[in-house]
C-alpha cells in the first residue's frame, strides 16, 4: 500500500487564553493594600511551516486533529500566567491551504514559509490592569478569550520545472531515472507508478526538477484510474512532456491517439493551455518502434511540437533533450516577473468608521451589533459578575453602541444581539442615562443591573422609610 498522501482535511485549534485573576494584596496591617491580580496567558497558534525535508501529508491522514496549548491564568502578587505554546505544523514544499467551501487561503512555496492557521485567544486582564481612579479596586477580571477552530484542507502540488504525462508503462519513470539520480519503482505492468517521482536534472547552467506523474487514462479527468489524484502536480511546472510509447504491444492504441487522450484530459482539467508541450518518443530502440516513430513525427511536427525520439534502456537522444527542456525551463524562469522588497502597507481606518455596525434582524426582531471590539468584550466578560456587565456596559457606552442603537429606532425592551447567529448573546435593552464607577455599590455589584421597582413599591419604600425615621426621632426625643 502506498504511503503517498497528497490531500487531507485537517481539524486544528489554537489555544484557549488564559483568565485574568481578581485578586486583593493583603499583608500584616494592610488588610486592602489594592488588587494584584495578573493577566492570563496567551493561547498558542498553530502554524504551517513549509519543511523540504516533508514529502507528503500522510501524517496528518493518521491524526487530522491538532491543538495547540491554552494559556495559564493570573494570579496574584500580580503574576501574569505562562503564554500556551504555538504548535508548529511541518508540510511539504508546494501545499495549498483552503477552506472547506474550496476558497485558497495561503500557498506555501519555498522553506520556511509560514501560515497561521489558528489563533490563538488572548489572556484576560487582571483586576490590577482594570484599576483606574474611579475604579480603584475591581472585584472582577476578564476572561480569557477562546482560541481559533478551524477545518481546512491540505493540498500538495508538487513544486517541479517539467512534468512528464503519458498513458501507464509509457516509460516515464524510466526515463526520468536515466534523466535525474531519481530511482522510481519500474516494471512491464500498467500503473506501476503510484506516487509522482521528483527528480533533479543538470543541463549546463541551468538545473531543474523533474516529475511524472502517474495514472492519466481516458476520463482521469473524472476520477478514473489515478489521474484525478495526481493531475494536480502538473499545475506548477513550466513545461509539458508528452511521453509516447512508440513499442506498445495493444493493437487499439497507437502514439498519435494516445497523445489526444492525454491532451483531452489536460484540457478537461483546466488552467494548462498556457504550458509549452514536448513530444518524445520512447523507446526507439526497439526496430518496430523506431520504424513507428519515423511515421508518426512529420505529423506531430505540423501540429507544432517540438519532437525528441529517446531510448531509456539505450540512453540516446537523452543529451539534446535535457538541453531542451533547460532553455524552456530558462525562459520560463526569466519571464517571470520579479520578486519585490516588502512593503509595509498601510490601510488607515475611514474617519466615520465606528468599528461596528448595528442592523435589525427581521427573522429574529433584534437589533444585532457586530464588530471586532463589541464581540470581544462580550467573550471576555464574566456574566456571572454584575460588577463585569456593569464594566461591560461602559465600555459599550463609551464606544457608541447605545447611541447607534437609538439612531437605529431601538427602543426600551427591544432584544439586542452582539455577535453572530450562531453564538449571540442576547438580552433586552434598557438605555442608561449615565454610566460608571459612580453607579457601583459593594464590590462585585452594579446598581443598573437591579431590577427596577414598580412606582407603587417605590411609594410604600420611601413611606416606610419616613416612618421609620419619625419613630428614630420620637425615640430620642420623648418631649
């Protein structure tokens, strides 16, 4: 069986930050001596890095699911929890990273490339970070936020200069074993080849890689044989190789046809039309291949290509068509345009840009805010702290959320949303008239979060209240 694998789904997440400590120092004769409550950690990434030692994915075949480590939380004496540690995923020179909808998300060409493929969460801040001088002593801290999931996929192309394609037993693996030092797997049986074989080739100056690529057969394109797996590996090279079998032993096949089936698929795949082909004809050596080859290049030459006829069991004709496929390679190489110092590219904000957008879900009947800042805080507050939500609601205030909510015709008692239909946090809007540290009572409370009296129950309340001050007074002044 082979141990080739060229496209895995791959399921990573990065690490969970770490929750921030609400903390009070406390010592001999300092019983409040303010909070030291530490920040929490990080969470690790996980990264892709293009390793050339890495030939294939099947790794990650065998175990899809990879996370990277959370982050410590705080603790106090203002100590800051240990950053999770970034998981460092090795892949093969040439991988392409996409979404499970198709979309490409980074091509990974050339050693030590990098793509984070999750982020991790960041840590929470401590009560010593949230501190202020209104707020002197916070009796809450921010929870850490959660690390990225992701499910992408994992496609290997192989990063190679020419591409030899023909029919099985065409003698592609034989020729690219006299062409390179490679030494692929060779025998008189079709689909000999199961993996694509790489190998390096010196012409003069100018070196350049080779492949072959197995199992194209009539309807490759469509997933017959092996082709469908392996047609991927063409698409980097700069030229084309059309490897035809001038000795084959079926009487329904013949090089000319042979070269309009692999063509066809060519075509039927996609985004070749551009490559420059070379025909060579293998295997002269044998008479009546020679005899057959001397037929069919006249006509292959009308039809534009450039013909090599080659023995790999005699090695000749082996030397001009290394050349050969050097200049092309050469050519390629030099047209391609070249590659610029990096520039930092700066992309300032709009002036009217608010960092979120408030809009009405009509399926739901809520007022929906989403933003970059809106949502994280709402990850990072502790729900069960009304002293949190108390903070939670000035940040929002302070940010423009309830002004953009009145201007959007929400009104008292309207559901508003922050975050995305699948994971919102959703409550009933009560506009505040002012907002703070003034509105805090004991630590860990927040008076705009009680439930607000019915007018009778506050008339009894501040009656009862009178009351009981007019009989305080009688007490201490009986006359």
């Amino acid at each position: 069986m082979t141990t080739f694998v060229d496209r895995v789904e791959l399921h990573v997440a990065a690490g969970n930050g770490g929750h921030g400590c609400a903390s009070v120092h406390r010592e001999k004769f300092k019983p409040l001596g303010g909070p030291d409550g530490g920040n929490g950690g990080r969470g690790g990434d996980v990264i892709l890095v293009v390793d050339q030692s890495v030939t294939t994915l099947l790794e990650y075949h065998h175990s899809p699911h990879r996370k990277a480590t959370n982050g410590k939380p705080g603790e106090g004496g203002n100590r800051s929890g240990k950053d999770g540690q970034d998981l460092v995923l090795n892949v093969p020179d040439g991988t392409v990273v996409l979404d499970k909808a198709g979309n490409v998300l980074a091509d990974l060409v050339g050693h030590g490339t990098t793509y984070i493929a999750a982020q991790g969460g960041r840590g929470g801040l401590g009560n010593a970070a949230l501190s202020s001088a209104r707020r002197k002593a916070p009796g809450f801290a921010l929870l850490g936020e959660p690390g990225d999931l992701q499910d992408i996929v994992l496609e290997l192309k192989t990063v190679a200069d020419v591409a030899l394609v023909g029919y099985p037993s065409a003698g592609k693996s034989s020729l690219i074993s006299v062409l390179s030092a490679a030494k692929p797997k060779i025998a008189d049986y079709p689909f000999t080849t199961l993996v694509p074989n790489l190998g390096v080739v010196t012409a003069g100056s100018t070196v350049y890689t080779i492949a072959d690529v197995p199992g194209l057969i009539p309807g490759a394109s469509q997933g017959r044989g092996l082709g469908l797996e392996f047609l991927r590996h063409v698409e980097r090279c700069s030229v084309l190789v059309h490897v035809l079998d001038t000795a084959t032993l079926e009487s329904d096949r013949d090089p000319v046809s042979d070269l309009d089936v692999i063509e066809e698929e060519l075509k039927q795949y996609g985004g070749l039309d551009d490559r420059p082909r070379i025909v060579v004809l293998n295997k002269i050596d044998i008479p009546d291949g020679q005899d057959l080859a001397d037929m069919i290049r006249p006509d292959l030459e009308q039809r534009g290509y450039q013909v090599f006829e080659v023995s790999a069991v005699a090695r000749t004709g082996l030397k001009e068509l290394s050349f050969a496929l050097a200049g092309i390679v050469a050519e390629a190489r030099a047209a391609k345009p070249k590659e610029e110092a990096t520039r930092i590219v700066i992309r300032p904000k709009a002036v009217d840009d608010a960092g979120f957008t408030v809009t009405y879900d009509e399926a739901e009947e809520v007022y929906r805010v989403r933003g970059e800042k809106p949502e994280r805080w709402v990850r990072q507050t502790d729900f069960n702290n009304d002293e949190a939500v108390g903070y939670l609601a000035d940040r929002l205030n302070r940010l423009g959320v309830e002004d953009a909510l009145m201007k959007a015709g929400a009104r008292a008692g309207d559901g508003v949303a922050i975050g995305s239909e699948e994971n919102a946090v959703v409550f009933d809007w009560e506009p505040t008239m002012m907002a703070g540290a003034e509105m805090l009572g004991r630590r860990g409370e927040d008076h705009r979060l009680e439930a607000p009296r019915p007018a009778a129950q506050r008339r009894r309340d501040r009656d009862a209240e009178r009351d009981e001050a007019q009989r305080e007074f009688d007490e201490f002044n009986p006359f």
